[in-house]
C-alpha cells in the first residue's frame, strides 16, 4: 500500500484526518492473483484500519493470457472480511458486466457490501458526515450522472466512487473527491516512452494518482491486478490509502 495525504478547500474540519482505503482492479483469477493472494490483502487492508474502504470495480478476470475465470461468489466471500468503521462500499467495473450486472451484484450485497450503481448513501457517525456517490462504468455501466446525484444535498461532502475516470469531465460542482480505478497506471510505464496503452479516452490524463482540474480534486488508484498480458513493469500495484485533509487545519 501506499500513504497520500491531500487537502481539500471544502473539506469541512471536523472530518480532517478522514482516511479512506481504495481497492481496485484485482482481476482474480489472473496469473499471480488466486483467491489466496486476496486474503493476504483483505488481512494487510485491516491491519492498516481505514475509517472507509472502497472498491472500484474489476473483481473478475477477462482477456488476461493465462487467466483462470473465478466465479464472484467466493471473491465476494474473502472482500467480506474487509472491516472499517465506516464501513465497505464497491462499484463495479467493465470487466464485471459481461457476466450480467446482476450476477456479481447480488453476491456483493448478499454478503452485505452495497453495490452503488448510479446512486448516493449518506455516511455519519459522531465525527463524519458526508455522501458517497457510486456512479457505474463509463464503458458498460448506464453511468446517469444525475441520477446518481439526485438525493444529495447540494450543500453536503461529497465523495465519488467510479471504475473509469474518464467521467470525472461530467461531475458537477460540489464534488470534494472522485476516485476511481480502471487505467492499471498504464500497467507497462517504458524508459522515455511513458505507458504505451492507456484504456482512457484522454490519453495519460487520468493515469495515475492525484489530479487537480477545474478546482476539481480526482485520484486515480494504479490498482493491483492485471489485464490482457499478466505483467507489471515500473508500475507496481498499489493500494492507496488516502487521508482527506481540511484546508483550515493546515492555514
């Protein structure tokens, strides 16, 4: 895993310090990544206690060389055990949908991590408060903006959790945060050459990391699984586990 910190101006100050978990791309069942190696994951994500835990799409193996399919019943089982305070929410990815929507949702939620498919939850507790909006694939999913914002206050916090970013052009103001998944960070970054195949409309735009456009804060996780060949190189997968922090606690 790996510690960011970024400071938000609308951030309120009593939530500073937020800390929030990102899982995304695992692709179980490619080479290097069976069930076993989520459990070791599951187990180091609740070492490390994030207030909140989200998971951005791509349980399931497509199009990777030498991967095996895994149903997502017993991927659902081992994301169980993931624990924080504020609980485990997931959206899913383009890889998920070929199977039918249904058919990896209903074994999410059935084990009682809630699946937002163009939705929004209010979060609180005695220091928290804000909502998660969960906006579905940009490629396979309906990705209805509006639906997807249509109960939140317009006053409120708000953090998106999507698989692609390349709907972060479409999100409206308040947005403190948009994360997502998707890209793999390139998944191959060459000497000189960058990442020779980014699956984004914009290029290396969203490819990794935190991003600041149009006042707009969006973090992209290079994730950990991989897609089409099952290789890595000078892009290692990441967790990223991001704390969210008041511009008025650090003036």
């Amino acid at each position: 895993y790996k510690r960011y910190e970024i400071t938000l101006d609308d951030w309120p100050t009593s939530q500073d310090g937020l800390s929030i978990a990102v899982i995304a791309d695992l692709h179980v069942g490619a080479p290097y990544m069976p069930l076993e190696r989520v459990k070791t994951i599951v187990r180091n994500v609740n070492n490390i206690k994030p207030d909140l835990i989200l998971l951005a799409g791509d349980y399931l193996v497509n199009h990777v060389i030498g991967g095996t399919f895994i149903e997502p019943e017993p991927i659902a089982r081992e994301l169980s055990k993931l624990k924080a305070k504020l609980g485990v929410f997931a959206v899913l990815g383009n890889h998920d949908w070929p199977l039918d929507f249904t058919k990896v949702k209903q074994p999410f939620e059935q084990v009682g991590i809630p699946v937002l498919d163009d939705e929004a939850i209010e979060i609180k507790d005695e220091k928290h408060r804000f909502w998660l909006v969960g906006i579905s694939d940009y490629w396979e999913g309906r990705h209805d903006v509006g639906k997807a914002f249509r109960d939140v206050p317009k006053d409120a916090s708000v953090i998106v959790l999507t698989h692609n970013p390349d709907v972060f052009p479409e999100l409206p103001r308040p947005v403190s945060i948009g994360l997502a998944g998707h890209t793999h960070g390139g998944q191959v970054r060459l000497p000189f050459i960058g990442s020779p195949l980014v699956p984004s409309s914009y290029g290396q735009r969203y490819i990794a990391g935190h991003i600041i456009e149009n006042g707009k804060h969006f973090f992209v996780s290079p994730g950990i699984g991989t897609s089409i060949i099952p290789i890595r190189f000078r892009m290692p997968p990441e967790i990223p586990i991001i704390t969210l922090r008041s511009a008025g606690t650090t003036q």
